[in-house]
C-alpha cells in the first residue's frame, strides 16, 4: 500500500490545482475533495488486479483523476439547480425502461411517478455509500457547491458500476437496484369486477367504499388501450431509446421523457435550461431521428403499432393508396410488392439486381411517400 500511495503522490497535486484553478471554492474545501478523490484513486488503484498487472500505477492514477476531475468540474460549472436536473434526467433516462412492475399496464404517468420514488431512495442509497466510503460521519451532507458537484459525480459514478453476474456478465448497480425496485411493488388489488360495473357498494365493512366502486366503473368506461396496444406502444418507447442511445443522442433521449409526461415547451425549456431556440433545435434533431426511426430502423414495429402496416395498405384509403402507387416508379412498385410477399431485403436485393442498401433506402422513401400522402389534408 506504501509503494502505491508513492506512485500516485503526484495526483494528489493534480487534484488540488485544478480545482484551486477551476472553481472559486476555499483552499481547505479544495483540499478536502482532492483528499478524498485521491483516497478513492489509491484504493481502486491497490484493488484492481488489472491495474497492478499493467505495472504503470501513475497512468492510471492521472487518469482516473483526470476523469473524476472532468465530472466534477462539469456539475460545478452547472450549478445546484442544473446539476441536480442533469444528474436526475441522466438517471431517469438510464432506469426508464427498468421500472415498470410486474403483471401491470402502467401509464406513463404511472412509471414516471415510480421512477421519481426510486431515484430519491437511490440518492439516499448514494449518500450513504458515499459518506461509508470517504470514511465521513453518518450526518454528514454537502453544503458547499464543490462538495455538493462532488457528491453529484460520485452518484453519477456510484449508479453506473458494473456489477459482475452469473456467467461471465455484468450489469449497472442502478439497473439492478430498479429491477428490483419494479419486482417489489405490490401488485394491483383484485376487485369483484360484477360488483364494482353494477355499482354495488357492499356492506360497511367491504373494503370497496363508493368512492371506490366509483373510480373503478370510470376506469372500466374509460377508453383505454387494449393489453396488446399498450404493450406494443411499451416496446416502440423502448426500442426508441435504445436508438437514440446507441447514437449517444442523450439529450434526444432526455427530452423524449420530458415529452412522454406532456409537458409543455416552456417547461421542458426550463428543466433543461434551454432557451427556446436551444429547445426548438434539439426538437428538429429528436423529430430527425424518430423519422429515421419510424421509417427505416423500426418501422415493422412502428407500423404495425399504428395500425399501418402493409396488411392496411399502410393505413391510406382506397382513393389515396390509389394516389399514393401512381407516384411509384417501377423498381418501388416492385419493391413494394415484394415487400407485402414477406420478402427480406437479401432476397429483395437479389430478384432486383441491385444491393440491401439500395431497397432499403428505396423503402425509406416509399414509406416516407405514404407518410405524406396519408396526413395530407388536402387530399
């Protein structure tokens, strides 16, 4: 241990500068943060196998140094308000698909309301872990902005670690943590559907009061959408952020939550403190995307989500499905009847003499074509 706290030594120096350097925090708060950085870098750096083997400690000391220094730095620079949204809407993002209870059709309304009680249990959990590993005592809380970026980078950390698995795999803590977070929650209470559509009350001591039966025979008129429908839509939402992730959109991916909870655009603007320029130009880059999205990645699910899949003739009417192929060129008319033949893109490919590439770019724009003329309004 001796040996590695020489080898690190300098990034204690590193730690201090740049944040004496960095942030307008006092020289003994500097001090302090750097201290307990440089006590997590020396412990990882005694801990990890891979480190010890690479024989070059001090690399990866200034490293992780570097990179804890870059987190902080960044959730400073924000401030307290903007921090915290960051840090909430970065979690949010992470555990969305996550948090959905078993042998239920949430709303997302319902979801967003669960994930808003798990991430608040989740930076209690961090908290802690974050006081028992700096060695600080249980009533410790940040109260300077320096501690409290500190505190932000340190979850943000804390939720992504990989925890190894059964099976040579592993998975983020904060994902295992919502999973069983959702496994948790109880289960809808069963109800005597006969008597809650008849509008009985039932004796006094039936735990189903009027008010109860009331609520139930709403929900049983209301127009909700079927299981299927519903969990169909689950997986468009689901395959979307997965999308956007994959292409590190994550603020695509921020503002499609916000989107989800029907907020309007001076809300949304505010959470993510942008101004309306700044949200009107991540809006074109999110409805870029969904495009992209819905025609081309996904556009099987997305359709038949819709109800416009080529089993409706993409959802158009005799008369504009009659428009919509007269503006077809014959290598598009083939593609599209292939395409209703359940023909893949290979085959496809093949019978027309030209590459995947081609016919699914063809198929973007036949399917864009149809977009079009279906929310015509003047046809």
């Amino acid at each position: 241990m001796g040996d590695i706290c020489q080898s690190v030594e300098p990034t204690f120096q590193l730690l201090f500068n740049k944040l004496r350097l960095s942030t307008n925090a006092s020289e003994q708060n500097c001090w302090d943060v750097a201290d307990r950085l440089f006590k997590e870098i020396t412990r990882i750096c005694s801990e990890s196998r891979r480190i010890q083997a690479s024989g070059d400690i001090e690399s990866w000391a200034t490293s992780l140094a570097e990179h804890r220094l870059q987190q902080c730095i960044h959730y400073y620079k924000l401030g307290s308000k903007r921090g915290r949204v960051e840090l909430h809407s970065s979690l949010s993002a992470v555990v969305y698909r996550y948090i959905n209870p078993p042998q239920t059709q949430s709303s997302y309304h319902a979801r967003l309301t669960l994930i808003e009680d798990f991430l608040q249990s989740f930076y209690m959990e961090a908290l802690n872990a974050f006081r028992r590993e700096s060695q600080l005592p249980s009533t410790y809380q940040p109260t300077t902005l320096l501690q409290l970026a500190e505190w932000m980078a340190f979850t943000e950390r804390y939720g992504k670690r990989r925890i190894p698995l059964p099976g040579y795999r592993n998975q983020q803590l904060i994902i295992l943590r919502a999973q069983t977070f959702s496994q948790q929650q109880p289960t809808e209470t069963p109800v005597d559907i006969e008597r809650a559509a008849e509008g009985v009350s039932g004796d006094s001591d039936n735990q189903w009061n009027a008010a109860s039966i009331q609520q139930v025979r709403e929900q049983m008129v209301a127009q909700e959408p079927e299981p299927t429908e519903d969990s169909l839509r689950e997986t468009v939402i689901d395959k979307l952020i997965s999308y956007l992730e994959e292409r590190n959109q994550k603020d695509c991916v921020k503002y499609f939550v916000l989107r989800l909870q029907d907020l309007p655009a001076n809300e949304i603007e505010s959470i993510l403190e942008l101004t309306p320029r700044e949200r009107d130009y991540l809006q074109q880059r999110f409805k870029y995307h969904l495009i992209r999205f819905a025609l081309s990645h996904e556009w099987e699910l997305v359709h038949q989500w819709l109800e416009i899949d080529l089993n409706n003739n993409l959802g158009l009417t005799p008369e504009r499905w009659q428009i919509f192929f007269s503006q077809l060129d014959s290598q598009q008319s083939q593609i599209l009847e292939l395409k209703k033949q359940g023909q893949p893109d290979a085959a496809i490919a093949q019978s027309l003499s030209c590459t995947v590439s081609q016919v699914r770019k063809q198929w973007f724009k036949i399917l864009e074509k149809a977009w079009e003329i279906r929310n015509d309004g003047n046809l």
